[in-house]
C-alpha cells in the first residue's frame, strides 16, 4: 500500500448501504476497513470486494463494545498509522412495520437498545477513531442518520428509531463544533429508503442510490461543509 491511499473504516459493511459504501469507496481508490459485528458475514462481504478487484479488508467491530472499538483503532495504527474517513453506518431499527408504533406502548427497554447502538455505539467508535484523524488534522465523518429523525417533520411511529437519529443528528453538530478549526468535517446524511434488508423490498431506491451523498460527504474537499445534515447533495432541515 503506497502511503498516499487513504483509507475509511465502514461500521455495518456486511450488507445494504454499509456493503454498497466500502465497494464505491474502494472504487475511487480507498483502502476499506470493512466492519461488522458478524464475524462470518463480515468476511464473506469483504471477500466479495476482494474478488471485485477492490481493496477491502475486514475488521469485527462491536460498536456496543468499548474494548472492540479500541482493539479496531489499534489494528488501524499498526497497520495504516492514520484514518482518513469514518463512515457511522451499523444502526438497528427494532420497531415491526405495521405493528402498534405507538409512542403509549413503546417499550423503554426496546428504546435503550436502540439508543445503546445508533447513538452510544457511532459515540463510542469515533471517540475511539478520532486520535487518529486528529493526528494529521485530516478527517471525514459520516453519520448515516435519516429523515425520520427530522424535528421539523416529526411523526408518530418507530419512536425508537426517530428518537436515536434526533440524537444522532445532535451528535453530529456537538462533534462538528468540537472540531470546527480541523480539517475534520462531521456530517449527518439521510440516504432515503432504499431497498436494503432494513428498507424492504418496496423502497424505490438502489443502493447505488442511497450511497450516493454518503460517498460525497466522505470524500468531500478541504474546506467543505461540516455540522450540515444532507439529502441528494443537498442540505436538509434538522
């Protein structure tokens, strides 16, 4: 590996849009750290890359886990010395679809889950990842959020998937701030419903589709936009 490849971590890479994100950034040319908690899974999809030509390696990642998220940003300074890109992509969505959404009988258990992974989890991983953007002050940051965490356009239904990326969101800006005088941009994206396993097969976009502004935002010049929350390129309402 020459020095001058970058390289960009994927939470969540096995499969849908985290899968989809380390194949279009290893396409324009990044080393990917493909993780997932499932070791097996993680593999076969990393493998899958590899057998694309691409540069893909697989890591396992437990984003609920604070020893896992430091044993990754061990491997990466062995290995590479630096990070350039972190993609905040593992999230979960526990909530049946047509089931009873109501906020009245949303179990707090089934909240905290929720919260522990799409919110503490993309926490934990990038306090773990950030000495190492912070050490040559070059960095993109990617939450993959959604508008259903949108307070301007909040409704009834999935609580606990809305409430974690309302959180999220928040996670973006107060990280943003934090590091407003780096050349290491934070930025939430809502990649719409897209047909993954999560979105279902009625979704009307690709996966191609839905990675779209993921891929951008990661790959974004220096000076760019930072602390913004983005749809098709474009930024959206908080």
């Amino acid at each position: 590996m020459s020095n001058t490849q970058k390289n960009a971590v994927v939470t969540g890479g096995n499969r849908g849009l985290g899968f989809e994100t380390s194949r279009q950034l290893a396409k324009q040319g990044y080393q990917v750290i493909l993780t997932s908690r499932d070791e097996e899974k993680g593999k076969a999809a990393a493998i899958q890359l590899q057998n694309e030509g691409l540069d893909v390696i697989f890591h396992p990642l437990d984003v609920n886990s604070q020893e896992s998220s430091q044993q990754l940003a061990q491997f990466i300074r062995q290995q590479f010395g630096r990070l350039d890109v972190l993609v905040n992509n593992a999230g979960i969505y526990l909530e049946v679809r047509g089931g009873d959404n109501s906020i009245f009988n949303a179990k707090i258990d089934s909240l905290k889950q929720t919260l522990e992974t799409n919110v503490y989890g993309v926490l934990r991983v990038t306090q773990a990842l950030i000495p190492l953007m912070k050490q040559q002050n070059y960095g993109r940051i990617v939450n993959v959020s959604s508008g259903m965490g949108q307070l301007t356009d909040m409704q009834s239904g999935a609580p606990g998937y809305r409430i974690s990326k309302t959180a999220l969101n928040a996670l973006t800006r107060i990280i943003a701030s934090e590091l407003q005088d780096t050349n290491i941009l934070v930025n939430s994206v809502c990649p719409g419903w897209v047909k993954t396993d999560m979105g279902g097969s009625e979704a009307p976009r690709t996966p191609e589709q839905g990675v779209d502004t993921i891929v951008w935002l990661a790959t974004l010049p220096d000076g760019s936009a930072t602390g913004g929350f983005f749809r098709d390129r474009q930024p959206i309402d908080w």
